[in-house]
C-alpha cells in the first residue's frame, strides 16, 4: 500500500482524472459521475473518488500543486495499477488570441524546475502527451461547442515568479499557457509506460508584461464544466 493513497489497487479505476484541488475532485465526483461514487482517499485531505460515468469505471484524485507534490501521486496511482491520467485544471493564458474559459489541451510541456530532469537523472526529455487520447480529448472537446487551442504549455516550479519578462520570452516561442504540473505527468507516464494528457481551462490571461486579468468566477464554473464532461469522456472512451 503506498504511503499517501491508503487504498488497495482496486479501490482505483483503470483511468483517473487528476485536479489539484480536493474540492475538484468532490466536485468532479458529485456532479458528473454516476450516483454513488465512494471516497477511496482521505490521507492529508487529498480526496479521491471512484464511481463510473456512463456505466464505466473512472475515479479522481487530487494531487495538490507543483510538480513535486503532483509527483506523489501520480507515481502512487500508477503504483496502484492505474493505466490512464488525464489532468484536468487551470491555466493561465499567455497568447493574446486566448480567451478566458477557452480549452487549452497540451501536446507539450516544458519544464520549467528541476523535476523532470531529477526523475530523467538529468537525460535531456521532451515531456508529450499520448497521441491517442490527445487525439480523442481534441475531437470531444471540439464537439462540446469549446474553443479548442492545441499546443505546449509551460510547468513552473513557482506561481509568483520573481524573473521579469519570463512569460513574455516563453510566449514569443509559441506556448499558448503556463501551469505547474503537465510536464511532470507526461514524464513518469513515459517512464512507467502508461497514457497520460492534460486539459486545462483559461482562468487568466497574462500579458507581456506580466499584467493578469482573472475570469468570473460564473464564466469559470461553465469553461471548468464543458472540460470536466470532456474529460470524464476521454477517461472511459
């Protein structure tokens, strides 16, 4: 039994969504599963969830923020047998043609900490998605009526980042977002030879220099919504 799952594989589905926060993953369990999901984690209250959706078997685990801390439990699923993770959050917007509550889905990441080249033994790695479930999380996403961008995002080991114009040098190379954690699941799924992708929705837009507009929190719940029943798709197609 891992140390911060206190479950036993079977307590996990086969494919799980992975928020950060444990609010998310009650949320994602209580409204788009079907009735009757049950808690399998509690441990320093990073809830996780197994119910199914549409009939088939899929649960959610909170991983808390930054790669280190996504880290743990992302290796601990996979310890547990899980065979699919599909990260589902936030981003920040760092294009001008984004918009808020549009879908960002990630072919890419580039880390930007140290953790993909400790998990790499510093061998140079290129963090990417699984083209398959990109492919399906792109379609579905699309047929949801979203706005769908397709590229790499950034995974920054620091939410306020003190480096002046980091984002804008980022941006200028094509990334469409920044978050903390994609990079770090797209490198231990190509470690532990398992299908990983993340979907995130604009929360905020970040201009070149550094100035951030935050979306309502309505206009939020609807983009976070619209991802959530494409994720919980993706998770059992």
């Amino acid at each position: 039994m891992p140390i911060h799952l206190r479950a036993e594989p079977s307590d996990y589905a086969p494919a799980v969504l992975v928020p950060g926060d444990p609010k998310r993953a009650t949320y994602i369990a209580e409204t788009f599963f079907d009735p009757g999901a049950r808690l399998v984690n509690d441990v320093r209250g990073a809830l996780g969830y197994t119910g199914t959706f549409q009939g088939r078997p899929v649960s959610v685990q909170s991983v808390g923020m930054g790669g280190p801390s996504a880290a743990i439990y992302y290796s601990e699923l996979i310890q547990l047998g899980v065979q699919r993770l599909i990260r589902v959050g936030t981003a920040g917007g760092i294009q001008p043609h984004l918009r808020m509550a549009d879908t960002v889905v990630a072919i890419g990441a580039t880390a930007d900490d140290r953790t993909v080249d400790l998990l790499t033994d510093g061998d140079p790695h290129a963090p990417v998605a699984s083209y398959g479930l990109l492919e399906a999380t792109v379609r579905l996403a699309r047929e949801s009526g979203a706005t769908v961008h397709v590229g790499s995002v950034v995974s920054s080991g620091l939410f306020y980042d003190p480096r002046p114009g980091v984002l804008a040098r980022y941006a200028k190379r094509g990334h469409l977002a920044v978050e903390m954690e994609v990079s770090v699941l797209y490198t231990l799924a190509a470690i532990h030879g398992i299908e990983a992708v993340g979907l995130m929705t604009i929360s905020d837009i970040i201009g070149a220099e550094g100035d951030s507009a935050r979306i309502a929190d309505e206009e939020l719940k609807l983009g976070v919504d619209r991802m959530m029943q494409v994720a919980c798709a993706v998770a059992v197609s």
